[in-house]
C-alpha cells in the first residue's frame, strides 16, 4: 500500500487537493488499484469500486481523482453526511476479474480503514451485486449488499427520471414527460432502469448503446423503442439528451454537434472540462449536473449505514428532494446568468469547504 505524494499529483489537471490517493500492487493476485478519499470534512468518506481496462496508470490515476471528486460534490447535493471517495482496478471486468483479485482488493480497503481514514465502497462499472456480496464477506467497508441497500442502479435512475420531471416543469411548465423525445446513450444497469420509467410515462425515446444484447433485451421489452447507432445518438433533434454510459461525454468537437434541449443524465463526470458548461449555457442548452441527475444511487447504498438499518422509504423521501434541488439550481442559473455546473458546484463548496 503506497500513498501517493502531492509533488506526484500535481502533474495531474484532476488533482484537487486530495487528502489521500493510495495504490496497492498485488502481482501475485492480479491486483493494481488505487482509492482517493477527495474530501471528508462532511464525514466517513465513500463512493463505488470501477474494474476498467485502463490504458495507463496514468489514466487510472485521473479517473479516480475525477470520480472521487464527484462523489463528494454528490454527497454534498444530495444533503449526506458523507465526503467523497472512489476507487479504480486495472483490469478487464470480462477476462481478469477472480476471486483472488476481489479478496486482495477487500483486504486492501480494510487496511485504509485500519491505518488511514473511514472510507467505505461498493458498486459501479465492472461490479456486479455477486462481487459485493462476495466483498462484504473480505471486508465490513462494502454498502449495497443484499438484504440491506442491495443495486443501486435503480435509485440513480430514479434520480435522473426526478431531475428530468423537475426540468421540464421549470422549462415547459409541464407536470409529465409524455410526449417528450428523449435519447438515452448507454442503457446497463442505470440506463435500461431509466428508460422503463420514460417509457411507462410516455415518452418519446430513442436508445443507442455498444452492446447489442443490452439494447435487444429493451427493444423486446418496449416494442416501441427508437434503436441509433451510437456515434450518432448524440446528434438527434430531440428534447432531452440521457448519456448514461461512461464520462467525458461533451468536449470541444462534439459539443458543436448537439441539438437537444437538454442534458439530464446519470454518467459520471459528462463534462470534460468545467467551461463546457459555459459553452452549454451560451448554446442555450440546459445541462442538469451529472452528480445531482444520478444522487439516487448514493442515497440508496449509504443508507444502510443509518443507525437501525436500511429503509427504503426514507431513501425514497431523500430521493424526492432531487426534484426541489434541480429547479433551485435552475432558478439561479437563470437569475445569476451562469452556467448551471457552476451554480451547483457553488452550492456544495459552501458545505464542505
């Protein structure tokens, strides 16, 4: 276990300030990953574990200081008691992930928690609930096991569904989304979720994803689905634009491309660089924070960290307030005249600097 040295980070453009990033090597178990606790002033710091076949421990290393950053800029929007952490394993989640690398890593968050801070993980890309169940019985650290919290992916849909809803009544002065054309990029876990709850209300909506087994299963669930390929997804004329896959959805060449309304996913970190936002807001384009759409995932896991045990009401209840939040951050784009990234980000300094 080695913790990485600020001189080290400061080459990196993500690095904030971290008050941990530690990298753990494991060779014999196949094992190289790093966890980053970004902030903790708000308490035990948490968010999910990503198995990726990262390219470089460079790019493993920027990915979890821009993940662990977001999750406390989530913690702190979605009014928890928690600060923000991340965790990244290099390694392919189809041909590499073992028992022998899931036990060397469960063994490594307990010894964060035993030598240097409160942090706490459980489910994102590359983990399935059958990895968390398996980690929780390596590690007491692990939220989102079954019989507790269990897949968060359901809540972060639910979220993404409130923070639309909230959007359209600010922007439309519309109570529902029927009849909205709606693109959803990326439909695993959250995505496939979401899109069920748009349809169900009526909905307009086109999906497009890598996997043509993932968008197979939807598209006989829902006859009625637009299926598109990919690349163009993006570029449809439509109302709301969903990206729900991976981030760094919006950058300087395709953002010209866009012809939506608006941007409400639940993909992590959508912006590449915060001034995308800026060019959004000018573009008249109204971007909802990826880390308030997609909260309803935080919210479900770490409450079963509450004293007497999980209880979906009350995540439902907390779940509800996304819609108050996303019309309040709207309100004040609109009044302030800035973009809404910078709004949010506002609002959550002023509780955890």
């Amino acid at each position: 276990m080695k913790i990485l040295n600020e001189l080290f980070l400061a080459n990196f453009p993500d690095y904030d300030g971290h008050k941990y990033v530690i990298e753990e090597q494991d060779k014999k178990n196949g094992l190289h990953a790093f966890v980053a606790i970004h902030n903790n002033r708000l308490g035990s710091a948490t968010g999910g574990t990503r198995i990726f076949p990262y390219l470089s421990r460079e790019d493993a290393i920027t990915d979890v200081l821009r993940l662990s950053r977001a999750m406390t800029y989530k913690s702190a929007i979605a009014g928890l008691k928690h600060g923000g952490g991340k965790g990244v394993i290099i390694a392919d989640p189809v041909k590499q992930k073992t028992s022998e690398l899931l036990k060397a890593y469960g063994e490594f968050i307990n010894r964060i928690n035993e030598s240097l801070c409160e942090y706490t993980t459980g489910e994102d890309v590359g983990i399935s609930q059958s990895d968390i169940e398996f980690l929780s019985k390596v590690s007491p650290y692990i939220v989102g096991t079954k019989g507790k919290a269990g897949n968060p992916s359901p809540f972060a849909a639910l979220s993404t569904y409130y923070a639309m809803k909230a959007a359209v009544r600010f922007l439309y002065n519309k109570s529902d989304l029927k009849g909205f054309k709606i693109s959803v990029k990326g439909v695993g876990k959250v995505g496939s979720a979401l899109v069920d709850l748009l349809v169900d209300e009526g909905a307009l909506v086109f999906v497009a994803d890598l996997s043509l087994e993932a968008v197979g299963r939807l598209k006989k669930k829902h006859r009625m689905l637009n299926i598109i390929e990919p690349t163009r997804i993006h570029k449809l004329d439509v109302d709301i634009y969903s990206p729900c896959a991976l981030g760094k959805e919006f950058n300087n060449e395709n953002i010209a491309q866009l012809k939506c309304k608006m941007v409400c996913g639940a993909a992590n970190n959508q912006l590449e660089d915060s001034h995308i936002g800026e060019i959004l807001f000018q573009k008249g384009i109204y971007y909802i924070p990826d880390y308030l759409a997609n909260c309803g995932g935080l919210i479900n896991v770490v409450d079963q960290l509450e004293k007497g045990g999980y209880k979906k009401s009350r995540v439902v209840k907390m779940i509800a307030r996304v819609k108050s939040k996303t019309s309040k951050i709207l309100s004040k784009s609109k009044e302030q005249q800035k973009p809404t990234n910078i709004v949010a980000d506002e609002i959550c300094e002023l509780l955890f600097k």
